[in-house]
C-alpha cells in the first residue's frame, strides 16, 4: 500500500482484507468474460477474426496431431502447406487439445480463453508486488478486466492473446528482481524461454523487462537479470530453429516481417484511432507505452488489418488505472475523515461506471464475430470431403482464402466477382454476405437459403436476381 504521500512501498502478502478483494474482483472479471464469449465460445468458426484465426491455427495443430515429425510439430498444416510466421508454443499447446478433443471449436478457444484469464490474474499480482494499494489494484483489475479489447477478443485463438500471460510473468520477474527478491533462477529461466515462444510481442516485452531490470539494479547486481534473459535468449534460438525446420529457411518469415511494416502512415493512424476508441474506450485512450506502441509502429501493417493487434493494450489499461487511482491517495490522506470516505467512495463508483459500461459496450468487432457466426446454418448445407483442394462452393466478398469455411467442410472454395455468375456453371453453390439484409420476398421463387446477412444460392439463380 501506499503511504499518507502516496509513494508506493511493497504490500505485505499477509494482507488478508486486500488479497480477498481482489481475489473477488478477478472472480468478477472471469465471470464477466464467461458470460460476453458465451455466444461464441461454443459454436462453430464464423467468417470473422475468430473463425478465421482459429481455423488457421486449427490445421497446424491437426497437422501436428496427425504425424508430430512429418507435421513439423505443427508446422506443416493437414492439407500439407506449411505455415511458421509466429513463435510455436501456441500450435504446441493445441496439438494435445486437437489430439484429445477432436475439431472442437470450444476446446480451440479454451486455450486462449484460460490464457486471458491467467493474464489478469497475474497483472493484479503485478500491480500488487508494486506497492499499489488494494483500491488502486481493484480498480485496474476491473478496467482491464472489463475493456472491450479483452471482453471481445478474450478468446481469441491468436499468439496475442495467448502470449499476454507470459509477458506479464516476464515483468513480474524483472520488477521482483530489481525488489531484491528475484524469483528462483529455474522460474525466470522458464519464463524468459516461454515469453519467447509464445509471441513475437510477448518476446519483445520479456527482452525489454529485462534491459529495464539491468538498467534498473545497477551494475553490481545485473547478474539477476542473467537468468530472464538467457531464457529469453534460449526462447529466440527455439523458435529459429523450428522455423527453419517447418520453411527450409528464414527467408519467408522476414519477408512477412518486412510486408507487415509497410503501411501508408495516415491510413495507419486512421485505423488506430477507430480500433483504440472501440476496443478500450475514451477514457485511456493516450495509454501507450513501448511495448504496444513500438510494435504496432513497426508491424503498422499488420496493426491496420487486425484489431486485435493492440491486444496488449488490456494490461496497460489496468496499470493506468491502477496508477491513476494510488496517486489520488495522497491528496485523499489531507482531507478530513468524512470528506475522505466521499472521495474514495466516490472514485470507486467511478470504477464501477466505467467498468459497466464496458461490460454494456458491444464494440464492431464484437458484432462482426456475432454476425460472422450466421453463415454457420448455411455451411451444414455444403457437402464435406477428405480432399483439401476439392472446391465445393463459390464465393463472394470478404476474405478469398476463407480457412474458417475449410475448417467446416474439408475442401476449399472458388472466389468469384458478382460479373462473373454468368461464367460458373448455373448449378454451382455461391455463398455471399449481403451489404444489407434483403427482405425475404427478395428470393421468392428461387432456392436460395438464407441466415441474417448470408445466402447460399445456385449461381443462376443469382445472376437471374442480379441482372
């Protein structure tokens, strides 16, 4: 807790009433979460960020289940191609889920859903060992624990989300070093090596807490910094190693890196502003630090094309938070006793406010999963095949490569533009998502299967409509 000056000093771990308040705050949190992904954490992979990046991940695992040597221990997917662009521990982990539960669209998202929730637990943990008192940790739990970036993409089957908890872990372990009281070597070993494997920006965090940390201690005592960063160190050379296993070379993967820092800057930015506001919400909007803003600067890319990019984000909004509310401690400690509990009664309602209205928030992207799950209906009509380059239907729209449809089916698809049903066989099955829903009188006569903003229709039929 903080002192009557509201400097930060270590919390006593014996801090009975503290430690169940925020115990109860995380049980808040994971029973928020539980409920917001309830709509999709069962169902089946829709065309949205959620299908598509459990689908994709989905094949390595397959891959590796199937054959773990021939599969490159995920890195050759089930239809044969291969695919090493991020550290391997997340493919890793779903090896023995997809082994055990088969294809599972739950046990799929369980992964990064445990994941999410470890992460909050270890950034209160995190904010705790920092001397934050039990006000100021609860209400960044909550914060983070209730952004829409975590609510919608909490479970999301993508090394962001996986990867949080061990780059938290990562500064836990630095900022416990540079206490005095570093954690076993073994542990920060593991953690280093685990930060490394589970994402390119749970990598980053981890070197840049380590850096910090030997900054930070001073030269005689860098030597506690050794055994995170050797792990980090360790990490890196695993996952070279298994990339150049699964692609023959490094070649692929830094032409992706460099594709993915390509960007035009003002259509960068734009895109950063729509996602910040909708996935952490006005009130930290400016809460950017190394981490998150250096990769998404450098892989700017990537960033404009994913809103989940920023995933690291929920952290940041906890420890802003956090820090936010310490600081009003000293201050609060010179007013009197009544006008101290209004004002501590007072910023925890705030809290409260801005924690239910993140929890009241449907963000687009979380729209976009929940409507992305409407063509599910019309994929039970496709037939399924072993063939993985069998096409069994004509698309329109959105992504060509579609992994979330191949997932469902087994074969692949045939992306076509609206002026060219005249050329496909007027048999031939054509899925679009329509711009906006049309009226059901639209597809009288024809036998066209409909589900909110997707039709699977004939392609004669189609562009009989459409003339």
């Amino acid at each position: 807790m903080g002192d009557r000056s509201g400097r930060m000093r270590p919390v006593s771990t014996t801090n009975a009433p503290g430690r169940l308040a925020v115990i109860a705050a995380l049980v808040v949190v994971a029973m928020v979460l539980l409920v917001h992904v309830d709509p999709w954490l069962g169902a089946g992979l829709g065309d949205s960020h959620d299908g598509y990046n459990a689908a994709v991940w989905s094949f390595g695992a397959r891959g590796g289940a199937d054959d773990p040597i021939a599969g490159r221990l995920g890195g050759i997917r089930a239809d044969g191609t291969p695919y090493a662009h991020h550290p391997p521990l997340l493919v890793w982990t779903l090896i023995p889920v997809t082994a055990l539960a088969g294809d599972s669209a739950f046990a799929l998202r369980l992964v990064p859903l445990v994941a999410s929730l470890v992460a909050v637990a270890i950034l209160a943990a995190l904010l705790r060992d920092s001397g934050l008192g039990r006000r100021a940790v609860v209400g960044g739990v909550l914060l983070a624990g209730t952004s829409p970036m975590l609510l919608t993409y909490g479970a999301l089957v993508d090394t962001p989300v996986f990867g949080l908890p061990f780059a938290l872990g990562a500064v836990w372990a630095a900022q416990r070093a540079w206490q005095r009281r570093p954690p076993p070597a073994p542990v920060a070993v593991l953690v280093g090596v685990g930060a490394a494997l589970a994402g390119w920006q749970a990598l980053l965090a981890a070197a840049i807490a380590a850096a910090v940390g030997a900054v930070r201690v001073g030269a005689g005592r860098r030597g506690e910094m050794l055994p995170l960063a050797s792990g980090v160190v360790a990490g890196v050379a695993v996952d070279l190693l298994w990339i150049w296993w699964v692609m023959g070379g490094l070649a692929d993967l830094l032409e992706v890196g460099g594709t993915r820092t390509q960007m035009n800057t003002a259509h960068w930015l734009e895109h950063q502003a729509e996602f910040a506001w909708d996935l952490f919400g006005p009130l930290l909007l400016g809460v950017w630090v190394a981490v998150v803003v250096g990769y998404a600067v450098l892989f700017r890319h990537g960033s404009y094309i994913h809103s989940y990019w920023n995933f690291y984000g929920v952290a940041l909004v906890g420890i802003a938070a956090a820090v936010i509310l310490h600081s009003l401690d000293g201050p609060l400690a010179r007013l009197r006793v009544p006008y101290r509990r209004v004002a501590k009664a007072a910023s925890l309602a705030g809290v409260f406010l801005v924690a239910a209205f993140g929890v009241a928030y449907r963000s687009t992207a979380d729209h976009e999963i929940q409507t992305g799950l409407e063509v599910l209906p019309l994929l039970d009509n496709l037939p399924t095949t072993v063939d993985h380059d069998e096409v069994l239907v004509a698309t329109i729209g959105g992504d060509p490569s579609k992994p979330w449809l191949r997932w469902a089916t087994g074969g692949t698809n045939e992306q076509v533009e609206v002026a060219d049903l005249d050329r496909l066989d007027p048999d031939r099955l054509v899925l679009a998502k329509q711009g906006h829903v049309r009226p059901p009188v639209f597809w009288a006569g024809t036998s066209a299967r409909t589900n909110g903003h997707y039709v699977l229709i004939p392609a004669g039929e189609l562009a009989a409509l459409l003339r």
